[in-house]
C-alpha cells in the first residue's frame, strides 16, 4: 500500500515541487484545493502533510497565525508528519553569517517577527514537525521571484541586474532538491522524533559568483548592474507588497549561509543539482526574448532601478 501525503499550497511553489517529489517517490499524493476540499477531511488518514501555504507579504499578519493554527490541528489530530518549508527570516538583522538550528530566532521587523511566531507556535505543539530551511527558491518556471523578476530580467539584452553590493553571500535553495529534501525527511521520519530544524544548504553565493555562472552558462560576457532600492521606497506608502519587498531589503546587503552540517548528517548519499546545470534550466524562458516573465508594478519598476 502506498504512502500517503497532502499537499496544502499545490499550484504554488514549494507545493507544486513538493507533490512531484513525493509522486516520483512513489507516494500517493493529495493535492489540497482550498476552493472545495474541507482540510480535516483531506487529512484523514495521511502520514505527512506539507504545508505549502504562503500568503502574499500584505496578507501575513492576518492570515499566517489562522493557518498555522489550522495546519497545527489537522496534524495533531492525525499523527502526521508536519513539513514546513522554513526561512532566514526569524533570524533578523545582525544575525550571523552561517545560520544553523540554534541561531536565536531574533528578527524585530513585522514579517520576520511573523515568521518567528509561527515556527514558535509549530515547537511548542504537540504535533510531529520538520522545519526544513532554505534560502531563495529558484526554480525552473517562472514566478514571482527575485531571480527570474529582477536578476536575470534583462538577460536578452546582456544584463544581470541584482539586488545588493556583490560581495556579500547569499542563500538559495534549488526547489527540486529542496523537495527531495523533503520526501527524504518523511521516508526517515521517526515517531519518536517530535520537532526537527534541518538547514538545506543549496547554493551560497555572492552577487559577483552568481554573475561568473551565468556567464558561465550563457556562454557570453553580461554586464553585472546594481539595482536601485529608490523606486521601490517611493512605491511602498501606496503598494502593500513594496512595502515588504523594502522590509526584507536588508537580506541582500546582509552576508548570510544555512549550515548544512545537520542535513549532511542526516542525509550523507543526498546528490544536488550542480550550480551550473541547476542555473541552466532557470534561465530557459529569460534567455527568449519573446518569453518575457516580468509583468505589471514590479516590471515598471525594475525598469526604473536597473
């Protein structure tokens, strides 16, 4: 008989990932829709939920606690496994920069503070939880990211446009590993085990590494271009999701890596995607120019900080 797994957040984008990777791994996979499933009754019976959930910046201070709540129940209720795709963001500003299990959760801005909140309250549950902590997604499809929204918009023209100074080392997880990730975490599970925080370390880089790799892989010279934060700032008085994208802003000057000593531990016969191949396959749709993914506020925007 197989094992079962329900996927909240499925057409978002740990979710989707996340249903895939437990799909190959030959798991029977629900996919939740919020439209029409009741969530206790899509629960019944499984062994892990992923909880893929992930309102939008402007929506977290009134959604994220309730769904939190809700997740926390249905898990406790069924004795699953609880997979939450964590983040940097409890950590704050000044943290250090390798960012393990035991680096204080101590962000003092509304969304980190959120964020904190949140895994606090999966801790101090009774239920059966994973955290597994990774940095930026990247991905093959587009979507609303940094990376294929900013950093590599400009590709066809021969520019790299990023966010930061380009000296300091950033986080980035390779959703399909981070999903592996995962399936690897609930076929280890032990019932015993009540709350794991496992960093998946990905990829860190600076801004200046992420530019020689695309190069790289492009196979021509790019002009690297630091984007400007001004029309980001005078945008958010009047757009909601500015105002967090400038909140989080601190993330691309602040040096940061997830440890991976933990997942290494656990997993030592774990095999990433290579940089370079992982890369290759986020740029197929930047790299067309008649594929253009930046639409809308943020494209405007773009335009005017590159």
């Amino acid at each position: 008989m197989k094992r079962s797994a329900l996927v909240l957040g499925p057409s978002g984008r740990f979710g989707r990932h996340a249903a895939r990777a437990f799909e190959d791994a030959g798991w029977q996979v629900r996919r939740f829709d919020r439209s029409k499933d009741d969530l206790s009754d899509a629960a019944r019976g499984v062994e892990v939920i992923v909880n893929g959930w992930n309102p939008a910046y402007p929506d977290w201070a009134a959604e994220l606690p309730d769904l939190t709540a809700r997740v926390i129940g249905v898990a406790e209720a069924n004795g699953a496994l609880l997979i939450q795709p964590g983040s940097v963001y409890p950590f704050g500003k000044g943290a250090p920069e390798r960012l393990t299990s035991a680096t204080p959760h101590a962000a003092r801005n509304p969304l980190g503070r959120l964020r904190a909140e949140m895994e606090a309250a999966l801790r101090a549950s009774s239920a059966r939880v994973a955290i597994l902590r990774g940095g930026d997604f990247l991905e093959a499809e587009p979507s609303v990211n940094w990376f294929d929204r900013v950093i590599v918009a400009g590709l066809a023209r021969g520019r790299v446009t990023y966010p930061g100074p380009f000296d300091r080392p950033h986080a980035w997880a390779w959703l399909p590993d981070m999903a592996r990730a995962a399936v690897a975490l609930a076929e280890r599970a032990d019932p015993g085990e009540r709350f794991l925080d496992v960093g998946f370390p990905g990829f860190t880089l600076t801004g200046a590494e992420l530019h020689a790799a695309l190069e790289r892989v492009t196979g021509r010279p790019l002009r690297l271009r630091r984007m400007s934060w001004l029309p980001f700032r005078l945008a958010a008085p009047v757009w909601p999701m500015g105002r967090g994208l400038v909140e989080m802003s601190y993330l691309w000057r602040m040096p940061h890596r997830i440890d991976g000593a933990g997942f290494d531990a656990l997993f030592p016969d774990f095999r990433p995607t290579v940089l370079d191949q992982a890369l290759a396959s986020a740029i197929h749709d930047q790299i067309d120019p008649d594929k253009a993914v930046v639409r809308g506020d943020l494209d405007r925007l773009v335009r005017l900080a590159s």
